[in-house]
C-alpha cells in the first residue's frame, strides 16, 4: 500500500511539472557545485583582467563571521552561509603572464579557489601572517574594499582597518589604495557560463509571473493585490527559490485616481479588490544559483464579451516598449549613464513619450554596483555612480516607465516596465525577452507567450 501510495504520488508530482512551463531548479547539491564552478571560471577568466585594468596587483577581502563584506559573500563556497572566524582571502597579480595566486589568511581553506596559507600553530597571530605574505610578494598596490559612493565596495569595516593598517610596516601604508572600481567591475562583470544559465533564471521569473497573472490564482471581484504578492511569496518559496525583495502588485483602472510612483512601493491600498477592466502592474524578483532577477509587467482583466486589451492600453504599451528601443540604442562602451539617460530622455521626449528612466546593474545583487542611469526622483542624472562608464559584459533591469494620457480615462496612466538584458559591447539584448502584449485574464486563448526581444 505505502509503495502504491509513493508511486500514485510521484506521478501527481511528474504530471505537474509536466504542466507547469517553468524550467527545471535543480536540486541543492547541484546548485552549489554550479555556484562553485561559475566562481572558479570567474577567478580564472575575469579577475586578472579587472586587476590589470585598475593597476592594483593585491587584493585583500577580509571579513569576520556574519558581518560579511558584500564582495567576500560572493567569493564564499555555496555551502558556506557566511565567512568562518575572520576571513581573509588574498589576491594577487605578480604580473610576467603569470596566473593570480589565490590564498586565505584562515584556519581553512576557502572552497576549491583559495588555499590555506596560516597555520595558527605555528604563527598565532593572523596579521602577522597576511604581513608576511605582503612582503614576501612585495605588491606595488594593496587594494581595500573602501568607497564613499558603492555600498558594495565598501565592505572593510573599520576595526578591521586599523588592525590591519597597524600591523604593517611604513612602506606598504603607503602602499593602500581604494579598490573601488576592482571590486565595482567583480560585481558587474558577468562571464558567458553566467549567461548562458541567466536565460533559464529569467524565464523561471517570468513563467512564476505569468502563473501570479492567471485565473489560477485571480478572481476578478474576489482577489485582492495583496493576495496575489503573497501567492508569489509563497510560490517562490514552494520551488526552493529565494528573493532579493518582497513583490508588489498595484492597479491602474478608470477611477479618480492619479498616477504616484510612491504608490506602487509603500503607499498602496493593503486590500484593493481586483476588477474587471483593472491594469495590474507587478514588481518581482527572485535569487537562483547566487544570481538575481528583476522584472515588472502588467495584465489586464478582461471585461465581460472583451478577448483583448483595448487599443488604447495596447497603444500605452507601445510607447512603453518605444522608450525601452531608444534607451537600449544609445548603450555603448565608454559612456556614462548620465550621458545615456539625458539622451533618451530626449530623444523620447521629443518623440511625444512621457519618460522616466531608473536602470540599474543587476547580477549577484539586484541593485548591483556598476553604471547607474537615472532614479525615478533623480531624472537630471545620478552624481557618481551615473558617471561610472559603461563595460562591456554587464547586466542590467532595463527599468523605466512612459506616461501615456487615456481620454477614455480620462487621466494619465504609466506602463511601468522592467527586463533583465545584457550589453555584450555592442548591443543591449534582453535574457529572455521582453513584454509586448499584455497578460490577459482569464487567457481566452491560453497562451502565456507574450514575450519578444
């Protein structure tokens, strides 16, 4: 009986997954020897390049147990929830063509990358041990995750600076510099494995968005925005996903209610009744194999004898879709996000689109550090970080919305949307597609596939 039981069981579970269009998420075992692999290729393939360009032929990443440095978190083997004792990994660059040295000032080896390079027995004090190292490898430039402008970049936390600026000698003080655009260019800089497995990554957010989107899990009249974010919760965490932010849902529809961009983040009603003729817009996002996603669509609900979105919503989505293509087209090596951003808007303006541009760099964190193009209150450019240039192999949330007027609204509404893309150097092409046609429900002809490039 038990084994009629468990095989009855595994079929409901086969047929469902049969059913179900989102990818296969691979067991936890196989998420962290992926993790580990892209992190190796990435040491090998991408860091001596990223210290080259920045001239820095030392980088130390120190951290103590769970006050984690934001680059140390993704230095960590999959298996470890957070730095061991005080952790100190040390990257190096003797130059000559020859391959980085890889070693951890720690009481163990650091995954497969970073080999244990103190032996407490022998030398009891660890920064005594890291300034052997120093002098040993003599480096020009001693890098050190400080900066005033990228979070990220600014992981050294200030106890273990003076430690470990008292512990060296004269010479190499002087020889510490901010590892700010080293640690900035790891964060951003994304490898083609990475690619090639971000495709599937996006495409799990989008399917779990286009089941939220559905009359699986909306009654018009009955279902609240706020059921629908805690559906997404709980799916997310039903496929041994994670998420970097907790979801939101938000409506537009034919009511006195104007447009404000505050309202889609922390001032939307906790219980608005989704109705019929309603514009749902969601934000969403998940975190799968240490990488991030972040995507905003909408769907309409159609009214009783409609099989489509009216033209004038769909003419909305246009506009929305117009501004992405101008936005994407002025992408390219070298400049700013300042110089992007003010050229979109207008180039968009000037083609009757209402613009707001707020695009970010997207990877191992979701607002990733790298080129900042624009904030929704900061459309004039962003100081700093809108004045980092553009690179080659990054990722970004194309995210912006177009404000389009609706007569028969009597009112303006905005498509608020949201792509992850990569710009290879020379073009920006979205992971997986973008939205074109809206989510319809119920699906009157059961197709989820509104997705184009």
């Amino acid at each position: 009986m038990k084994l009629i039981l468990t095989t009855f069981l595994i079929g409901i579970g086969l047929i469902a997954q049969a059913q179900s269009k989102i990818p296969a998420i691979l067991p936890l075992r196989k998420q962290a020897e992926v993790i580990d692999r892209l992190f190796e290729e990435k040491i090998k393939l991408v860091l001596p390049e990223l210290m080259q360009r920045e001239k820095i032929d030392m980088w130390i990443v120190m951290a103590r147990e769970y006050n984690e440095d934001p680059v140390i978190r993704t230095m960590l083997p999959a298996i470890w929830h957070a730095a061991r004792r005080r952790t100190i990994l040390v990257m190096y660059k003797p130059g000559d063509g020859k391959e980085i040295e890889t070693m951890a000032v720690a009481r163990y080896d650091v995954g497969a990358v970073f080999k244990k390079s103190w032996d407490k027995e022998k030398q009891t004090d660890q920064w005594a041990r890291l300034k052997e190292l120093i002098e040993e490898k003599q480096p020009n430039k001693i890098g050190l995750n400080m900066s005033d402008h990228y979070g990220q970049a600014d992981g050294l936390t200030h106890s273990e600076y003076l430690a470990f600026y008292n512990s060296l000698s004269k010479k190499y003080k002087e020889r510490i510099v901010s590892a700010e655009k080293l640690a900035v260019g790891w964060i951003e800089t994304r490898t083609q494995s990475e690619m090639d497995i971000y495709q599937q990554i996006v495409k799990i957010a989008h399917e779990i968005i286009a089941e939220g989107f559905s009359d699986k899990v909306i009654q018009p009249g009955v279902t609240s925005t706020e059921d629908v974010v805690w559906w997404y919760r709980e799916r997310i965490k039903e496929l041994k996903l994670d998420t970097w932010f907790h979801p939101s849902v938000s409506v537009q529809r034919a009511d006195a209610e104007q447009f404000e961009h505050m309202r889609t983040f922390d001032k939307r009603p906790a219980q608005n009744v989704i109705q019929p003729g309603d514009l749902l817009h969601v934000d969403f996002g998940i975190t799968y194999l240490r990488l991030n996603t972040d995507t905003q669509q909408h769907a309409y609900i159609l009214r009783a004898g409609e099989t489509d979105a009216p033209e004038y919503l769909k003419k909305a989505l246009a506009n929305g879709n117009r501004l992405q293509d101008i936005f994407t087209g002025n992408f390219k090596v070298g400049k700013t996000g300042n110089e992007v951003l003010v050229e979109s808007r207008a180039k968009s303006i000037e083609e009757g689109i209402k613009p707001s541009i707020y695009t970010h760099p997207i990877g191992y964190y979701g607002h990733a550090a790298g080129t900042t193009l624009g904030m929704w209150d900061s459309q004039d450019g962003v100081p700093y970080t809108g004045d980092y240039l553009l690179h080659a192999n990054t990722a970004y949330s194309i995210e912006l919305n177009a404000g389009t007027y609706i007569e028969e609204w009597g009112k303006e509404i905005r498509i608020m949307l949201e792509e992850d893309a990569y710009f290879n150097g020379e073009t920006v092409e979205y992971i997986n597609g973008r939205q074109k046609r809206f989510l319809l429900i119920p699906r009157n002809n059961g197709t989820t596939d509104i997705l184009e490039k």
